[in-house]
C-alpha cells in the first residue's frame, strides 16, 4: 500500500515531515454526491467504480494526493460505494474497479501521508483499509458480487493490491504499465493491505518468484505478468474495453444477486446526535467515561418483527438491524478512530428476549432472499471489526439484555463476559422497573451464520480445547440460558451478583487501564483468533503484525529510515543487523 | 512495651457498642458481631459474613484451644474509643465477639509516600493494586490463626491460671486479627476476596497439603518458653508488618491496621513478661544453687533460654524477606506499604535519589553493598524490628543484674541461622563469625535447641491449674489483669 507517487517531488522535499498539528475529528458519513475522489456508475449488471483522486483532497493537510494515492479519506469513499452497491443496487451482479488518470491505475497509500502520520493513524488507516478490501472478498463469497480489476496503468504497493483483492485482474499491455510492490526496495516497510498474502495464498504465485517480485521497484508488466499469475490477463489498449467488458458480463452471468427489478434500499444518512460524551442513534447509544477510559456502547433490540420480506423492504434502511448494524459499525469506526485513550469498550445490549429472538427466527426463514442475506452479511462483517478491534472489550450481561443469537455474538466478540447473576435487588425501592434475570439464548446464528476471519463461530474459537464443550454449548440452542446455567456452559467469565456486580466491573476496569495497551493489543490479538489460519486472519495477526513493527522501526520511521528518506534523493542509512 | 493491661484501668465494663444503624436484618449482627463498620446497614458485608462465620467457628472448635474450660476472663473489643476497646469479662470461649473495628477516619489523609503520595487516601481498592492488595492482606491474614493452631494445645500445660487466660487472650485476639483481614477481603475484593477468606481457614499449620504460607508460622509451638519467644519475636514481626501497613494508601486498611496494633501489644507485653519471669525465676535459682545447670532444680538454664532466643529471633529475622526487593520497592512506590514511622521520617518519601547498604558476605567475609534505597526496604524494617528486640534483652537482663549474677543474654548476629536473604546459604555463629559446614555441625547445639534441651524444657511443663499457683520454672508476675489479683481465678472449667 505505497505508491510511486511524484519522484520528481525529490528535490522539494525536506526529509523528515512534520506531524500534523492536530488530527481532525474523522467521520465516515459520506455519500456517492459527495465523492471527491471516486465515481460510482451503473450500468445494467456491472457497476463501475473509477478512481480519480483529488490531489488536494487529502482528509488531513499537509501533502498532495498525486498519481492516484490515497489516503483514509479516499477509502472511506470505496467504503462508502462499496455498501451501496449491495443495498442500493441489487441488480449489479458485477464491480469493475478501473482509473480516470492516463497511465496510472493506483500509486497506493500516499507516502508523505504515511511519513507525516503518528503510528496510531498509519495503524488504523491500514487496518480501515484492510478491511475495506476484505469486503470485496466477501462480497464474491457471500453475495455472489464479482470483481474485476481493470489496470489501465500501473498499479503500485497498494494500487496493486487493490486489484488482489478483486476476483480477476485485467492489465492492460502498454509496453509500460506494470504491477509492484515496491515497499520493501524502495520503502523499507511491507506492503501491508495484503499483497504478500494474497499474491502466494489467494493467486499462488510461485513463492521464489514472488520474492523477485516483491523486491523489483518497477514491477512486473506484460505476458510475463500473466505467466507468474500476477494478473489474469495482459490486453492491448486498444482491446483493454471490450475484454474488460467481455469479462464482467461473464463475471455478472454467474452472480446469484437478483438481478433488475429487485428494488434497492437507500442508505440514507445517519442520524447522530452528540451530547458531551454521549452519543445516541436510534438503536445505539455511546457513553464515554473519559476518567475511566471506557466507552459503554448499547445495542438496543428490536421493538418489532417485520411479518414479511416486503414489509422488510418496505422499511428500507430503517429496518432494525440494517439501521443498528450502521450505526454500530459507524460507533465502533469513530471510537477506533477518534478516541484513542479510550482503551476499553463494554458492550451490553437492551431489549425484549423474545422479541430479539422472533427478529432471527425471521431472519433465518428469509436468509434466501437478497437484501436478508445482506444485512446478515453486513452484521457478520462489523462484528468482526470488533475481533480486530485494538481494545479490551468486556461484555455486561445484565438484567434487561437482549443478548440472542446474533446479538449475543457481540458477547462473544467480547475478551471477557460478565453476567448479572440475580436480578437487581433494589430495582423496586431506587424506582427502576424491576426486571427478571438476564438470559443468553443461542439460535443459528452462533452456530454457524457469522463466522470469525478463521471461518471458525466463535463457539468453535471459545472451545477449541474441548469437542465436549462445544457440543453442549450448541445443544443448548434455544433456551433461555440464566447466569448459573451459561456459566455451566463456558459461555460466561464471571457471574457476580447485585451485590458484588458494581465493584466486580469497576475492578476489571481499573485493572485494565493500569496494563500497557501495547501488551494488551497484542495478548488480545493473540488470544482472540485460536485455531486455524486463513488468508484474512494472517493479513491481520501476519502481515500487520510485522508492518506495525517496521513502522516504529528506525530503519523504516527514523531521520534516516525509508520511509522518511522516500523523494528526497538521500538514500536510506539502515541499521544493517537482522533482528 | 506498654499496654492497657500493664496500666489497668478503672472498672471491669466501659463503653458502649454503637447503636446499630440502618435496616435490621434477621440476625443481631451489632450484638453478636461488635463493629464499627455499620455491619448492620451492609447488606452485602453480611451475606459475606453469613456464610463464613459459621466456617469460623467451626475453625475454633477444631483447631482453638484443645483444653476445655468453662469461662475465661477476657478482654472483648466492643468499640474503638478509648474506653470500649478495653471491655473485660467473663466469657465462655465460643461465644467470644469476634469484632471488626476500624480506627476513626481521617477524612483529610493522603497517601504519604510513593507515586500517589499527596493524592486523597484510597477509600476503594484502585482496580491496578487489586491483586498486589488481595496478596498483602492474605499474606497477614494467614499468620493470624496460624499462630491459634500452633498453639492450641498449649492450654494443658499452663504453668498458671494467669498464664493460661494469657493465652487464651492472646488467641482470641489472634482470631479477631484473622476477622479483621477477612473484612477486607470480603468488603472490598468482591468475590475473589470470599475466596481467599475461605482459603484461610482451610489451610493449616503444619498440614503437609495445606500448610500456612510463611515457614515460621508451620513450626509447632511445643513448650512455654517457645510461646513466650514466639509471642516476643514473631508477633513482634507481625507488629511490624502492621505498621507497614498502617501507612498505606488503601484507608481502610491502614485504619484496621491501625486498631489491630494496640492489641498486638498486648502479645508484646505477653512475651516481654513471659521470658522476663523465667529468667527471673532461672536467675533466682542459679544464685540460690551457685551453679548455671539448674535443671535438677526445676529451673530452664540460662543457656537454653539463649538458645530458644536464638532460634526464635533468626526464624522471625527470615519473615523479613530478602534484603534487596523489588517486591518491597514496587509496594512502596505504589503507595501500598510504607515505612515503619513513615509520616515522622525526615525524607522525600518517594526514595528514588537514596541508597542504603545492605550487608551480605562475599569471599567469606562479611561485607556491605549500595543498593537503591527503594529495594532496601525489608532490611530498613528489619533494622526498626532488630533495634526494639533489644529492648526486651536489656529488660531480661536487669533480672540478671539484679541478682548479681554476671552472665548476660544477646541477640545473635543478624546472619546466624538464616534461610532467607543474603546470609542463606552460609554458617554464621551467634557472634558473626563465618565458620565452614563441619564447624557449624560439631557446634550447632550450642547455638540451637536441642532435641534434648527441648525434651527438658517439655518435662518442666507440668500443668498448674488451682488460682494462685504457679509452676516452679517461672516467676508470678507482680500484678494481675485489669487490676485483680494474681491469684484471681481467670479461668474456670
């Protein structure tokens, strides 16, 4: 995720950028209108997003966007056009991802950005990014979504993996265009959205050629391309049009999606109101207790069952877990992104039990049809944000909780369960409505429907050790499962009581805060994700992993590092032993 | 050492309990359980105690004092002003009120020393120091009946009634020390803390799969005179501990400490007087007899008695833990565990900048080595604890003096018998001489209790149980418990 971007720029350049001032407060509200670096067309079965940076729309000042690199503000518009495509568009069957710039397809992440960044913003933006590109994969797998690469130019660092991520790529054979990963010739750091996982995992190109190709800064371009399995195919300019076409028809041919006359659903912007340290949606709500460093993110249930699909449709973004499922994604990017110090998040949910589980039961009756399985889809892939998420999160589990099926697997996102044993004793007398004792309900959907990167539930994840366990967890599907029992079971930590309840999660919290969050990133990451491994789960525990620590390298983000050396003429002075 | 009990007060019965406040709930807790921790109104406390009290007693009635007795007269805490925790009466032993008080609340307090030092004292346990807290509260709270069930069969051999109710006293309070640690756990460690409040009754001294946690506190105390050593030196240690803990930014602890330290003098005064009136009474009989071997007379020679000192001193100098800590410097820093006297030392209380030597021996000699004053904090307190050990020596010795007599007891070298620190691993004799393995062996018994010095003192320890009699080895005091006389009859079965 580099780019080539303006050597000439060597001169100008000074080495070391200075760090922005003050990070601005980054929100992820945009919508195809207000695209500043991509467009987004459809045309019968094929959607065509083009990409073609503003140089001087970078979403933090102080560098230029040239030769097509982007920034976070250029993914979150692919974000952005990405989702619409499967809600607003169901008759798309196929995405074609091309340039608006004469030769150059994508020149990666923009490397005075990255040179300018705190290692905090380089960590987030890849991580934004890496998932962006894991959502056209899961768009082929699940929606039956296509994507074809159309490389009209060089495609370089993360240009080039942009195109890894779509089913095929099509490269155009211009006597100079050409695919790289230049990062670690030119740039001392990885190519870190995926490139070398996917170029030996997902394309299988010969691991001693990949290694040439990794270290060749100008990349590999024509039939030879096509003969390592860099690219799918090399077509002459002239002919580039019609077999990019001729391929996305192909592509759409095979899709399940729906087709025209399915009837799209607009996303619609979302509704945010900020209070201080609060922030409400319709069906989630975020408290931050800054002292603590804890943010309490709320997911309410679902106050009624749609009777049909149509009435689902009909209901269009608003339906409930569409609209909690945004808002929960937008909570959990903002947090990610915009509040740092906030280092653990607990997660509870509130609402009707039953109610929460007719909402599956729904669900599951229609999972066949589109705009059911996308949603799905879209709730599977923000819980995983969670998994990849950089904080402690505790679930609390307490009397008035909704935690069924679906919901429930924010739980077991969660790095610890906690579960109100009891009920509040003291509800009647302090005036609040006295509830009956929470419960866990497990359904389909934590038995299968919303796996982990791994492709494993997180039932298979939590009881790895034990078929024993894993078995009767399952077999407890459909029960209301009170503290003693969930505990019997392993699906909770710890039960403490009414008594025991306030000071149990204040401890833990305290705890928490008092660790190293360096360590606490790390031995979460560790634990989180057991058993085995996918091309998604080494992109974030592999290739991540080692780019985090390139990045606070000397030799990558010191005076004399690469990354900092990048355009200025010098060449980088690296500390020659091998750790 | 100078204790309530040594300067009696006026009247058997002072103060009040406090009224109790809050709901009352179906059990008396305010009657049955004296505090000042509105047990009454805290719901959650007493479920805590619901459970765990019925554990205790159960405890006493199978590890307590083995000899039957009807009543004893003792000392029951009822309140923490000056007058209610001093309340003697008559008490069959079961139904002994085992109390929680806390000192009065200094609402102004402030961690005196370490990172926090200036921040308000901690009213809650801080989530970050919840288990180094938990370990430092169970590590004193294990000592506690520790001490009850080494010494639970002592009762039978009692050389006097006084004696006897001494003991019991000193048991009982052992138990409220354990009661007192137990409401710390349960009041502020959640479950966790139930936990571990369980645990403390379930190990045992000695019990080779549950022993207690400190060595010291699985030795058997098999005689009186070791009583009297053990209740000199080792509670001496605790005392110590104690007022470490004192200072701590955790309020609540350092207030229970706080209460518990005016009852460890009382074991002070206990041991100081116990090994004070068996010299009294060998000094007399070695002037009456002209000799030192005055075990035919009914006497502990003078060189038994030295021997007991010095196991006894050696073994409680081990509870110290190593001279260099990091242990000891994270507490401090922390704010968890001062100094001995914190708040009247003349430093920065942060120690960073200060070093200290420590004594250790290298090539065979003995020699000293600069540490970081912050990891030197064990041997800081071990000197406090060493210096007022001697203070009890000169007592003993006025004994000796006043008899004429010229022979003198000591305090061994720091690094004599050591199992733990920097004299581990070495040979060094009473006097601080560094001697090689065979030497050490040829004269360990006469640094050591024997075999069979221990079977004589056992022989002497014939029970006396008829008010007013006392056995031959030891001397009766000079005044009774809360003015009564010596021969008052404190126990009754």
């Amino acid at each position: 995720m580099t780019t080539l971007e303006d050597r000439s720029a060597a001169t100008e350049g000074p080495g070391p950028v200075a760090e922005p001032a003050a990070t601005p407060e980054v929100s992820f509200d945009t919508s195809p209108e207000a695209y500043r670096h991509w467009t987004l067309s459809v045309d019968g079965e094929v959607a065509t997003l083009t990409l073609d940076v503003a140089e001087d729309g970078g979403i933090v000042p102080g560098y230029e966007l040239k030769m097509n690199s982007y920034d976070l503000g250029v993914d979150i518009e692919l974000h952005d056009a990405v989702q619409r495509i499967r809600f607003e568009h169901p008759e798309v069957k196929a995405v074609v991802v091309t340039s608006a710039k004469e030769r150059m397809f994508c020149a990666g992440a923009n490397i005075k950005m990255l040179a300018a960044s705190p290692h905090s913003w380089k960590v987030n933006f890849c991580k934004f990014t890496n998932e962006t590109r894991n959502g056209f994969e899961d768009a082929s797998a699940h929606s039956g979504l296509p994507f074809l690469a159309a490389v009209n130019g060089t495609a370089a660092g993360g240009g080039y993996e942009l195109a890894l991520a779509c089913d095929q790529i099509v490269l155009v054979d211009d006597n100079s265009s050409a695919v790289s990963l230049p990062e670690v010739p030119l740039l001392g750091v990885l190519p870190g959205t995926g490139g070398l996982t996917r170029v030996v995992d997902k394309r299988g190109v010969r691991r001693d050629l990949a290694d040439v190709f990794s270290t060749t800064a100008e990349g590999i371009r024509g039939e030879r391309a096509v003969q390592w399995r860099l690219v799918d195919a090399s077509v002459k300019a002239r002919d580039f049009p019609q077999e990019v076409a001729r391929r996305a028809a192909e592509l759409a041919a095979r899709s399940t999606r729906p087709g025209a006359g399915a009837g799209g659903v607009a996303l619609t912007p979302l509704r945010r109101e900020t209070d201080g340290d609060t922030t409400r949606y319709e069906h989630v709500r975020v408290v931050l207790d800054r002292n603590s460093g804890t943010a309490t993110i709320t997911v309410l249930g679902p106050a009624a069952v749609p009777g049909t699909v149509e009435e689902l449709q009909e209901q269009g973004d608003a339906a409930w877990l569409l609209a909690a499922t945004r808002e929960l994604d937008d909570a959990v990017l903002r947090l990610r992104t915009n509040e740092l110090a906030i280092g653990t998040w607990l997660l509870r949910t509130e609402g009707d039990v039953a109610t929460t589980a007719a909402y599956d039961e729904f669900l599951l009756a229609n999972r066949g049809h589109w705009l059911v399985n996308e949603t799905i889809g879209f709730y599977r892939r923000t819980v995983k944000r969670l998994d990849t998420t950089s904080r402690s999160l505790f679930a609390l589990i307490e009397p008035g909780s909704c935690f069924v099926g679906a919901l429930a697997e924010i739980a077991f996102a969660a790095d610890r369960q906690f579960m109100l044993e009891g009920i509040w004793e003291d509800a009647a007398e302090e005036g609040r409505e006295a509830l009956p004792p929470a419960v866990i309900r497990l359904d389909e959907f934590n038995t299968g429907l919303l796996p982990m990167s791994n492709d494993l539930t997180r039932l298979q994840v939590r009881f790895l050790g034990s078929a024993a366990e894993l078995a009767a967890a399952e077999a407890a599907v459909g029960r209301d499962l009170l503290a003693a029992d969930a505990a019997e079971l392993g699906l909770v930590t710890s039960t403490p009581d009414d008594i025991d309840w306030e000071d149990e999660i204040r401890l833990v919290v305290e705890e928490r805060a008092s660790f190293s969050p360096d360590a606490l990133t790390g031995m979460e990451a560790n634990l989180r994700f057991a058993g085995r491994e996918t091309p998604e789960t080494k992109v974030f525990g592999r290739l991540t992993a080692w780019q985090n620590w390139i990045f606070q390298r000397p030799n990558a983000a010191g005076p004399e590092g690469a990354l900092r050396r990048y355009g200025t003429g010098k060449r980088a002075d690296y500390d020659r032993k091998r750790v | 050492m100078t204790t309530t009990e040594s300067t009696p007060q006026s009247g058997t019965v002072t103060g009040d309990a406090p009224r109790p406040t809050g709901p009352l709930s179906k059990i008396d807790y305010s009657e049955r359980i004296p505090n000042n921790v509105n047990l009454a109104g805290d719901r959650k406390l007493q479920r805590a105690l619901e459970s765990w009290q019925p554990k205790f007693l159960d405890w006493w009635k199978n590890l307590g004092p083995s000899i039957p007795t009807h009543d004893v007269y003792l000392r029951t805490a009822i309140a923490v002003g000056r007058d209610g925790w001093a309340h003697f009466d008559r008490v069959p032993m079961e139904e002994y009120r085992w109390g929680i008080f806390l000192a009065e609340r200094d609402p102004d307090r402030t961690v005196a020393f370490g990172h926090h030092k200036g921040e308000p004292a901690w009213q809650e346990v801080p989530g970050e120091y919840r288990s180094d807290l938990r370990r430092l509260i169970v590590i004193q709270g294990d000592t506690e009946p520790a001490s009850v069930e080494q010494q639970r069969h002592l009762g039978m051999t009692a050389p006097s009634l006084y004696d006897m109710r001494n003991l019991f006293q000193v048991n009982v309070e052992e138990g409220r020390h354990l009661w007192a640690m137990v409401y710390l756990l349960q009041a502020y460690f959640g479950k966790d803390g139930r936990e571990e409040a369980e645990e403390l009754l379930k190990r045992n001294s000695g019990d080779y799969d549950s022993p207690r946690i400190l060595g010291a506190f699985n030795e058997e105390t098999t005689d009186w005179l070791s009583f009297f050593m053990f209740t000199y030196f080792t509670d001496r240690d605790g005392k110590y501990q104690l007022g470490t803990l004192k200072e701590s930014g955790f309020d609540p602890l350092a207030r229970t400490c706080e209460f518990m330290l005016k009852e460890e003098a009382h074991h002070m005064f206990v041991g100081t007087t116990g090994v004070q009136r068996t010299v009294q009474r060998t000094a007399q009989l070695m002037k009456e007899h002209g000799t030192d071997d005055i075990w035919e007379y009914g006497g502990i020679p003078l060189s038994v008695i030295q021997k007991y000192l010095n196991f006894q001193y050696s073994v409680s100098m081990d509870l110290f833990g190593s001279e260099v800590s990091s242990n000891a410097a994270s507490y401090y820093t922390a704010g968890l565990k001062g100094r001995w006297m914190e708040t009247r030392r003349k430093d920065d209380h942060l120690l960073t900048d200060y070093t200290m030597e420590v004594p250790g021996i290298e090539s065979g000699r003995m020699t000293t080595r600069t540490v970081p004053m912050l990891n030197a904090l064990n041997l800081d307190l071990r000197n406090e604890y060493s210096a007022d050990c001697e203070n009890g020596v000169k007592r003993w010795n006025q004994e000796l003096e006043e008899a004429g007599l010229e022979q003198r007891l000591f305090l061994p070298h720091q690094g004599f018998n050591r199992k733990v620190g920097a004299f581990a691993g070495h040979h060094v004799t009473p006097t601080g001489e560094i001697v090689d393995e065979a030497t050490w062996e040829r004269s360990v018994g006469e640094y050591l209790p024997t075999a069979e010095d221990r079977a004589r003192v056992a022989e002497l320890m014939v029970p006396h149980h008829e008010p007013g009699e006392f056995a031959g080895w030891i001397s009766p005091p000079s005044v009774g418990i809360n003015s009564l006389p010596v021969e008052y009859d404190y126990v009754r079965f």
